[in-house]
C-alpha cells in the first residue's frame, strides 16, 4: 500500500496483529490493565487507583540476567494467567514474530511457549476461549499447546515457503491488512485458519551489495499487477483428528481474495469475505464447519471498488445482536459510508446511521443502551469527532464531542459504553489525553482535563492555517498552509507543496504534526519558505463515495490535475507566493505524485524531491493496482497514461530522486527504469540510492539524519528560501 510516510512514523504496530500492547479493559469495563514499569498494572477507572498485577522482577527467568521485555501481552478469559509477548522481530513492515512465555498470577510460574521451536518464530499467539491452550503459528504452521501440562502438538504440517497456514503472504499482509491468520472455535475444540498457496507467484529479486564480498540475492515473493493472486482457501481442522475440513466456496481461487473471516456467534458456522480480483464484488458466505457448505448471505457491486470495510471488529469478528441473530455491516451502496444492522441470513437490514455524511470509524456497538458509537465530521472532513446513534435505526445522530474543541478527537470507550479515554489535539495544540464518562463526555480529570488546557490555549500563537480552494474544474480542495515568520506581502516567497493524493490517505488533518516536515532540517518558517498541502479528489477524505471513487482508472490524472489546479487557486488568494520558486515533495504514492506534477506540469512545479516513488504502474503489485486501476491485460492504457515515467520526456526543473535499493514494497526496480528515460531523454537530475534500505529508508547508522540533510540542502540550493522583493 502506497502510503504517505515519513521515517518517524513507519513503524506504528497494529492492534488487529499483535497482542495489545496499550490498554485493556478488564471484562466488566471498570478498569483496564496497561504495561508500565516493565509489569503489567490495574487501573481502576473513575478512582484513578492503580494496582499491580505482575511486578517486572516476577518476569525474570531462571538463568536469564534481566526481566523479559513486554512487548504486548493478552489475558485469558479468568484472567488468572498473562501471555507475553517479547524479542519481537520484524516481519515485512510491523514486528509481528517473536517468543512468548505464560505467567501464572496463583503460582507465579513464568514458562516459554514453543521452547522447542526456533527462536523468536512464533506468530499471533493467543489462548483457546476455555483458556486451556494456545494456539501459534512458526514457520507456517499451526501448534497447539497444553499450558498446564506444556504439551506442544503441530497442527498442520504441510506449511513451506510457498504454502502458509495461519498467516499470509506479502500482498495480502500490505493491501488487506493481514497478519493473523487463524481463529478459535467459540468451544475451543477446532480452528478456523488460511491458507495461501503461492507457489504459482513469482520472487521479486532484490540485491545486496554491501553485506557480504560476493553478492546475493533476497527473494521476495510479491506478485506484480497483472500477474494471478495466490490461491487462498480457509479450512476448519478438529483439534482431536487433526483433520481438516475446507470451506466449500465458489470460483476459481486465484481469481479472488478472502480477505477477512470469523466464527459466528456458535462453533458450528465461518463467515468469510470473498472479493473477485478486481475487487468489484463482495459476497459474505456462512459456512458450515462440520460440512464446508458455503451459503451466500450478502452481496455487493461497485462500479469502481469494494473498501474492505473496517466492520471486522480488530480483524477478528464481526458485532452480533439478538442472540446471533443479527450483525453489524458497513456500505458505501446510498453514496455515503454508513452502518448497517443486518439479519443472519441476510434478508433485512436497517440503516443505523442515516443522513448525507461519512462514518469514519465505528467504536462501540452498546446493545444495553441501544447506542452505536463512531467518528464522523459531518461538516469538516479534516477534523474528527465522537457522535452516537441508536441502534434501532430511530432518531437522529448526536454528537457528544464538544461543539468548542475544533480538531481530531480520538476515543478507547469501555465495552460497557459508561467509560472512555479521550484523546484531543489540532494542528496548533498538542495531544491532551483524560479520562471521561459517557454519554455525557463529562471529564474525570478536572484541571488536567482536556477543556481547561484547551482555555488556556492562545490563538495567536496558532502558525498552521486550513483554508479550502475551488478550482477551474469546480473542485473544492481542503488544504492548510505554514507561511513564512514575519510575511513581509511587499515580498516574493517560495513555496513548498506536501503531497500524496492517492487513496491510501490524507494530508490534510487538523491533528497534532499536521504541517511539520520532518525531512527539512530547520524551521521552514524561519527560513522563509511557505509550506502548503492540499487533499484531492481520489483521497479518503469523509466526503462521500463519489469524491473517493472518482479516481477509479484515472491515478496520475484525476489527482494530478486536482493538484494543479489547486496550487493555481492558492497563489492568487496568496499573491506573495513567487511562482518561479515552486518545489514539491512526496514519498511512496506522495514521490509518485511528486513526479507526475513535475513532469506534467512544468510551468508550476519547478523543484521536486521524490521519495520511494512508483515510476511505472505496471510494477506495483496486484491487490493494490488492480483494485484502483482495473487489470491491464483489459485496459493497459490507462496504467501507461497515470505513470511518471510516461512524462519524464517533459522535465524542465529540478528533480532530486530517491530510493532504497532495498524496498520490498516498491521496488528499485521503479528507480532505475525511471532513470534509464531521464538519461535516455537527456534530462539532468540528481538521484540518491540507499543501499539494502527499506520503503522507510531508516535503517544504518545515520541513514536519517543523512536524508534529512541531503533533502534540505537540495531545497534550499534549488528553490531559495527567504523573501525576495517584488520584480
């Protein structure tokens, strides 16, 4: 997934992949546990009181110098025993591999899961719901373990390189968030899993130079656009025969994906996902464990694509009413993303957010008080906020954040729904973190709450503006701008755009970090340069299906025009703006961006930095290209006419290209295709490759700081910082 990214915040883990690592509400929601001083605490919510549940002196192991490190942990159903995970280590993007060891709270007894495994392989551990067993995966299979008696028995037996049980591949792990791939049966007596088969995707090879005297190759299992996904089924095998029951569904299964998948509300029945490739149409099947009968329960078809929507409560499980009578399913089919309240077999359904907006995020689905819980910004698609609904579908939306708190609200509410944690920042005021009840958003933190510290705020200390343009096109871009300390408007400034623009993800926030570039070394501002970005047609912004669907096939036109466009309308509500000292820059679909805005608008972009930049469409990979831009064995075209590398003939500015020799995700392969045009089209330009480095291009000793520098003396030599007076 091409996603806007900057080296501070690559590696944010999931909670969807990992065991939690913040805080965990105890069952009854009036408490939570979290990690602090190395142990694990209990702290009671409306006191405040904390209480320790396991010191970091109990987690040192016999014959071990120093306690384990916590780096999540996960609490069975008792809540008498801890499962810890530690010496985690990276797979692909997020460090979801590693040991695991089991502290018992009565005995304090601290023993290593799968000791007999190698090290640091063990993936997604988690306890059976009777709280007997765990379940792992290492090395692509499936293990089960006694956690009384330390028995560790293989599940399945037939996982390779190629074949993976209980986890997946590159692209789904990249495009569909995958990482956990198995499930316990709700009676602890079978497990639900994928498998991939990938042995039809071919290696990506990417080389090392520098690590041994000869070089070698690293292969990646990546399948390009255009290229057959890997075969994907979902089994059910009998912890007691040990055999496995295949899910009857339909199709070729290199032809679709099964992107998400959970036990119903018994042990008896899967629910699954299917997508076709283009990810056009989306069925939900109920399966049968004991037969692998698959009945179609809901279906869906989009003209562009199908959100794998955030509905899978952390990947693991849809929301069931009435006794799993009914679930919780969201659609963009009326033009907005809405919730809906669905019946089992698929027949009824009741819109329980209705009304022309977006829901952003679902938090809490409160069958008690019959209140649905969510993020949505009905008027301002650059902030967040906290609203709830009645589950029946009745009455209107309310919002409970408050009316006088403009910014991004984040919310961890209570699986009682009586109880939140309550996170608030914007682009001119750090996070404020405190504690509040629910419905009524009433603070538990009096003068450390966050509306006394928001009073205390002064505005004109604010330096991020937002502001919306509407172009010649009739488009109404948001965007937000950082002018130059001291604006002298008798004088020129140069201006630096932040793009990325393409449907991973948004720019412009109103959220704390919002308009600070962390690969200038300086202060922008200071240095007289304006700093501006603006969010385009194509990106996910809460603005409706038709303003996020419209780049359907059209990437490296619709938002690169949108672009455009906007940079026009902003110099004229900003004249002081000198048009002849215009710089770009971007990394991953931001560098591609910034590349197509060179190339294809020269007489406005006159500097661009690109970062990890797609160069060459037809060398993403497939879940993420197809789904956008259709397959190019159907419309090839339109994969050439969105590329860069199309328009690198037209370079008339200063081009700073960059990459990492060493990016699994896109590949340097984009790099050196793009270079050979430039030199084939007799273009001057500088270019920077970082040996064996990453998509993030952080590792080494001294990787970031170096980029930083090397970014800001390209800037600042290329595009002149300071005022100018007026020609």
């Amino acid at each position: 997934m091409r996603k806007p990214i900057v080296p501070t915040f690559l590696f944010f883990l999931l909670s969807c992949t990992l065991l939690a690592q913040g805080l965990q509400w105890t069952p009854d929601g009036n408490a939570y546990w979290v990690v602090e001083d190395g142990g694990i605490q209990q702290v009671d919510f409306s006191s405040n009181k904390k209480t320790t549940i396991v010191s970091s002196a109990s987690l040192q192991p016999q014959g071990l110098e120093s306690p384990i490190k916590i780096k999540g942990f996960q609490v069975s159903e008792d809540r008498q025993k801890l499962l810890i995970f530690t010496n985690s280590q990276r797979v692909w993007r997020y460090e979801t591999r590693g040991d695991y060891w089991v502290y018992d709270r009565r005995s304090g007894a601290l023993r290593q899961l799968g000791k007999s495994l190698p090290a640091a392989s063990l993936m997604f551990a988690k306890y059976s719901p009777d709280g007997r067993k765990v379940a792992f995966v290492s090395k692509n299979n499936i293990y089960v373990e006694d956690v009384d008696a330390g028995k560790l028995v293989q599940v399945t037996k037939d996982g390779t390189a190629k074949k993976i049980n209980g986890t997946f591949d590159w692209a789904y792990e990249e495009e569909f968030d995958c990482r956990d791939g198995f499930r316990w049966s709700p009676d602890s007596k079978s497990i639900a899993y994928w498998q991939i088969d990938a042995s039809d995707v071919k290696y990506f090879l990417m080389i090392n130079n520098t690590d041994s005297l000869y070089a070698f190759t690293i292969p990646v299992e990546y399948p390009k656009v255009g290229e057959r996904p890997s075969a994907c089924r979902v089994g059910v095998v009998d912890l007691k025969t040990k055999k496995t029951r295949w899910m009857d569904i339909p199709g070729d299964p290199r032809q679709h994906y099964i992107p998400r998948m959970s036990w119903a509300e018994n042990s008896t029945d899967i629910i699954l996902q299917q997508l076709d490739r283009k990810q056009q149409v989306s069925l939900l099947f109920k399966c049968s464990a004991p037969t692998g009968k698959a009945t179609t329960i809901l279906s869906e078809q989009e003209l562009a694509w199908v959100d794998v929507q955030d509905v899978w409560k952390n990947a693991d499980g849809l929301d069931w009413f009435e006794g799993g009578e009914a679930f919780l399913w969201a659609s963009e089919k009326n033009g907005w993303r809405h919730f809906y309240c669905v019946s089992s077999d698929g027949k009824q359904e009741i819109d329980i957010t209705p009304g022309a907006y977006d829901v952003i995020s679902p938090l809490l689905a409160d069958q008690v008080s019959n209140a649905f819980y969510f993020i949505a910004s009905p008027d301002n698609a650059t902030e967040r906020y906290l609203y709830r609904t009645s589950m029946d579908g009745k009455g209107e939306k309310e919002r409970l954040t408050p009316i006088n708190q403009p910014g991004t609200h984040s919310y961890q509410i209570a699986p009682n729904g009586k109880w939140a944690i309550h996170t608030f920042s914007n682009a001119n005021f750090p996070p404020v973190r405190e504690r509040i009840s629910l419905p009524d958003h009433r603070s538990l933190d009096g003068e450390e709450g966050v509306a006394v510290k928001w009073s205390k705020h002064d505005p004109a200390t604010n330096k991020i503006e937002f502001f919306q343009v509407t172009t010649a096109d009739g488009i109404t871009m948001d965007g937000w701008m950082l002018k130059p300390e001291n604006l002298d408007t008798t004088q020129k400034y140069p201006v630096l755009f932040n793009v990325y623009s393409e449907p991973a993800g948004t720019t412009v926030n109103n959220r704390w970090g919002t308009g600070r570039n962390n690969l200038y070394k300086g202060d922008m501002a200071a240095d007289g340069y304006c700093y501006v970005s603006l969010d385009n047609r194509g990106t996910p912004a809460p603005k409706g299906r038709e303003w996020r669907k419209s780049i359907y096939r059209k990437i490296g036109l619709v938002n690169i025009r949108d672009q455009a466009m906007g940079a026009q309308e902003v110099f004229k509500q900003s004249p002081w703006i000198d048009t002849s000292r215009v710089a770009v820059h971007g990394w991953s679909g931001g560098g591609s961006a910034t590349l197509n805005l060179l190339f294809q608008y020269p007489d406005i972009y006159k500097t661009g930095i690109a970062v990890a930049a797609v160069a060459d469409q037809l060398c993403y990979d497939n879940i993420y290209q197809e789904r956008y831009m259709g397959i190019p064995q159907e419309n090839k075209a339109d994969f050439v006419a969105g590329s860069p590398i199309t328009y690198a003939k037209n370079l008339r500015g200063n081009l700073l290209y960059i990459h990492g020799t060493g990016d699994d995700n896109v590949h340097f392969q984009n790099a050196e295709r793009l270079v050979n045009e430039l030199v084939k089209q007799g273009k001057m330009f500088q270019y920077m490759a970082y040996p064996n480095r990453s998509h993030g291009i952080y590792e080494g000793a001294g990787t970031s700081e170096h980029l930083r520098l090397l970014f800001t003396q390209y800037l600042r030599e290329k595009c002149l910082p300071g005022g100018q007076k007026r020609g």
